[in-house]
C-alpha cells in the first residue's frame, strides 16, 4: 500500500539545558567507527483512548516534543553535530529534527497491510543517507485519529538496543516518572577508536525487496521443539531456533530450478549479532548508550548447507556466542591487528556476489511494548524496510510469545520465499490491501 504523506512542520528541537562544556566532546569508539552510515529505526503506533477524541493527536504531539527537549539533555550526542574524521560527536545543542505530518489512510488498514518499505514514508529522513541530524522523529497523525511516532538515531554512534532503551526513558519521563535517566556512556573507553578508511556504505545494496511474516506463539514452540528433538545440546530458544529455520528457507530459495544444492562457487556465511552489554566485565546496564554489538561469524559445514532445516546451525549459535566473552572481545576489538583485513575482504566477496552472506539480528525479549506516552501501550511495534539483502530482524509480536520477522531479500529470491510450502506452513505473510474502487 502507498501511503502519501503531507508534511505539516519540520523543525530541530534543542536540549531543555545547554550542555556543560566538559560534556561537550564525546568520542567515537571503534564500534562506532567500522559501523555502517545508516539510521537504526523504530516505529510506534497508538490509538486514541477515546474514540473519536478530538484533542488526542494534538496533545500527543505537544507532549512528545516538550519532554523531547528534555530527553535531550540528558543525551547530549543526539543534540550535536558529528566529525567522524576526528571520531568524535560535538555537543553543541543543534537539535533533534522533529517533524509532523498527516496521512490520508487509517491506522488499522496499515497494521494489517503495510510491508516494511511502505513504512518507510513514516520517518522524517531516508534511513541509508548520511544526515548531521543524529537523532530524528516523525510524529504522523491518521486520517481515523491514531497516530505513529517514528524515532531514529544515527547508527554510527549508537545501536538498535540504545534506540529502545532511549525510547522507553522517553515514554516514562513524559508519564511523569522521575529518574529515569543515568546514561552510560563509555564506550570509546572500553574499545578505543582508530585510524581507519574502511568504506562502511559498500554493504548498503538497494535491489532487494523487504517482507514481513508472522509466526504465531503455537509455531514458535512447534520449530523450537523440532530443534529440541534433533541432536541440539541444548534446548534451542525460541530466537536460535527461528533463525536456523529461516536460514534453511533463505538456502532453498537461493537454489536455481530443481537443483537440491547451494551453489558450490561461494562461500556462505552467517551473521549473527550479539548484544555485549551482558558479555562485559562487570556487565553494563542494558540502556548503555553506543554500540555494543559484535557479528558472530559462522561459515556453516556442507552438513549443515545441504539439510533442509539446518539443524547443525542450532549448537553453532550457541557454541559462537558463548565464545564471546569480555576478554575474547577487546582482544578482536582493541589489538587483532586482522580484523580489518578479515572485515574487508568479507565486505568485498559479498558486494562482488562471490559470497552468499545472510544476517540475522534480533530484539527479542525486549519490553517494546511498555513505550507508554501517558495513552497506553503502542497496538503495533516494529521496524521499516533496512538497506541491505539477505537480511533477517526478529522482534516480539504483541500476542505473547510470537514473533515479527522482517525479512530483506532480492526479489527472485523473496518471491520464491513466497511460494515455498514447508516456511508456509509455520509463517503468516502480511495480507495485500484490498484495491481501492
């Protein structure tokens, strides 16, 4: 579906107080700097408390941008402007870029059909395109009343998990809750930056099409259990049993015709992200602000590639995050003196086609829905389309225990996704909207 926005304002909102001078220099860590130059997204929808209440997007609106200012003081990067050659954020109070539109569509029609590329339209900046703005939101009313709050900051300094916990703190300050805020903001003391020229857009690709499937809590379980039941050493949880399920279904839709093996000229290579922030000594506070996520690289055995439900994947998931572990990660981050080489060299196959990369990323068990503005929970959570194929992000449905997967592929590939019976049988595609008369 096309949503057709009508832009109402744009303007930057400023910090409540200005930022102390020794809080004015805030340094990149080398996370930040081999990160990819796009924006880390989230998109919130809610409807009126009362129905048919005039005043409800209104007063939504005046209170999302007066406690906006005030979240804003107590993170001065999202405020300031960046130098990344110098790998450092100046914390000057710009402002944040808040905008407000309107959409001719009712809330309900896009919970039930909009794909991920259509959500796109609801953010104020194109999420793949360099901006000074580090922080971005859009604040769009619909034509029944409801409303969507789209928040964005810069990927280059911080991750999706900072994005949620900034938006949680958020919601809780303009309920009224007091404390909210004691940002940790280490970052590039733990993983000191460097001198660099890594090219972090050549893995932005935009020939490739963005889908949303469901699986309901019930067909959750029933893949968790055939994981279970297969030679796992463990009782696979619900996210590494997702995942080897779904990368099963992204090898079957890469074979050509009636082939029954992935193509033997190209390596493969799974992604899989890691949250540090309970890997570290001591272990940081969940809303840690910066990026604190590592990709575990598994090259799958031919065993693996050529079983239809990638069993095998289940004990490698397991077996490379547990390997992570404080010390294991500052010697890769901070001394090993390949691991630019090895970041290059991946980066460079993947573009040229000579390896077949797939990355899973996932936010599950996250409360997004307790983002509570003082009108109740968000009626729908998640994420627009990303600039990358071959790209999986898992969230959590609102109906317990299901999750949301927003999956990226080329278009060949998705449309064979589509039609391919055994994902069917557990995933729920997002219906196509009726034609309009």
């Amino acid at each position: 579906m096309k949503l057709e926005i009508d832009i109402i304002s744009e303007d930057l909102i400023k910090p409540a107080t200005p930022t102390p001078p020794h809080l004015r220099h805030y340094p990149l860590s080398f996370i930040d700097q081999i990160t990819v130059h796009i924006y880390a997204p989230a998109l919130y929808f809610y409807r009126p408390t009362h129905a048919g209440d005039p005043d409800f997007a209104i007063h939504f609106r005046n209170r999302l941008r007066s406690t906006l200012s005030l979240v804003l003081s107590h993170y001065p990067p999202l405020a300031g402007r960046p130098n990344y050659d110098s790998a450092f954020v100046d914390c000057n109070d710009t402002g944040a870029l808040f905008r407000e539109a309107r959409v001719n569509t009712k809330l309900a029609d896009v919970v039930e059909y909009a794909q991920p590329d259509d959500l796109n339209r609801l953010f104020p900046v194109e999420l793949d395109q360099f901006n000074e703005e580090l922080m971005a939101v859009q604040f769009t009313e619909f034509a029944c009343g409801g409303v969507a709050v789209a928040s964005c900051i810069s990927h280059k300094i911080a991750d999706a998990m900072t994005l949620f916990s900034l938006n949680n703190n958020w919601a809780a300050m303009a309920r009224g809750v007091k404390g909210v805020f004691k940002p940790h903001m280490e970052g590039a003391k733990l993983f000191p930056a460097k001198t660099t020229r890594y090219d972090t857009a050549k893995t932005i690709l935009r020939n490739r099409v963005a889908r949303r499937f469901v699986f309901e809590g019930s067909k959750v379980e029933a893949i968790r259990e055939k994981y279970g039941e297969n030679g796992a050493a463990h009782r696979p949880s619900r996210v590494e049993s997702l995942t080897a399920f779904l990368y099963g279904r992204f090898l079957a839709a890469l074979k050509e015709g009636s082939s029954s093996e992935v193509p033997s000229d190209r390596a493969c290579l799974v992604n899989y992200t890691v949250n540090l922030r309970p890997k570290m000594e001591p272990p940081l506070p969940g809303d840690a602000f910066g990026n604190y996520y590592f990709n575990a690289m598994i090259f799958p055995s031919p065993d693996i590639l050529n079983d239809p439900y990638c069993h095998g994947l289940v004990n490698r998931l397991r077996e490379e995050t547990n390997k992570l572990n404080a010390q294991t990660v500052k010697y890769i981050l901070n001394e090993d003196q390949r691991l630019m080489e090895s970041v290059e060299e991946i980066a460079s196959k993947f573009v040229k086609g000579e390896m077949i990369s797939c990355a899973f990323t996932s936010i599950c068990r996250f409360p997004l829905y307790d983002v509570d503005f003082g009108w109740g929970r968000p009626v729908w959570v998640t994420f627009p389309a990303l600039w990358f194929k071959n790209l999986v992000t898992l969230l959590d449905s609102k109906e317990a225990g299901g999750i949301d997967a927003i999956v990226h592929l080329e278009e060949p590939h998705m449309k064979r996704l589509e039609a391919d019976q055994l994902f069917l049988e557990y995933a729920t595609p997002t219906p196509t909207a009726p034609a309009t008369p």
